[in-house]
C-alpha cells in the first residue's frame, strides 16, 4: 500500500500554452480551452501554465489523453508530466522571494 503512494509514482501533469488571441473567434478558443482544463481538474499556476495533481502514471495518461483531444486549432500547447518527487524539487520565487511550492490537491475520486 505504501507504495501506492510514491513520490515516484504520483504525478504532476503540467500544461504550457500560448494561444493566439487577436479575434473574437480566437479570445472564444483559448477561453474555451482554459475553461475545459478547469472542467478537468487543472489549477492555474501561471497565467498560461496549468497543473493537475495525478495519483498514478495511469491516471496522469487519462488526463493528457483528455487535453489532446480538445486542444484549440491554434496556437502552441505543450504538455509535460514529472513525478511528485520532480515537482517538489522545484523552486519557485515571487519577488525575488523564495516561497514553497503549492500542496498537493487532494482530489476525491470515485470509482
């Protein structure tokens, strides 16, 4: 059971975008896609980076599996995954100021 719960075994499912926005039609597409990441349980780290918390590679493959089929017709998206051990390694800074990465989300799920 302890392993179930591995640092090397849960994921971080990390996606980056950059998203025309110089129509109408265009505003719409990247509305709509940050609204479907958010529909599937992505938080915003940064304004064109969101993140989702995975308890498995397996599950972690069911999300990006998600992202790949509503991606906008524009644009770039890049999707990255990296274990919880990677992702807690990470330093981040506001204001020249170090501060911890966030806490893992605790995601109810029901089978």
């Amino acid at each position: 059971m302890q392993d179930r719960f591995s640092e090397y075994r849960i994921m971080w499912v990390l996606v980056f975008f950059d998203l025309p926005t110089d129509t109408k039609k265009e505003r719409k597409e990247a509305a709509d896609f940050r609204k479907r990441l958010i529909v599937d349980g992505f938080i915003m780290f940064q304004f064109s980076i969101y993140m989702r918390h995975c308890p498995s590679v397996e599950n972690a493959e069911v999300h990006i599996k998600r992202v790949k089929n509503f991606l906008p017709p524009s644009g770039q998206v890049g999707i990255l995954s990296i274990t919880d051990k990677q992702f807690g390694s990470m330093e981040l800074f506001t204001e020249k100021k170090h501060r911890e990465p966030p806490t893992e989300n605790l995601q109810l799920e029901l089978f």
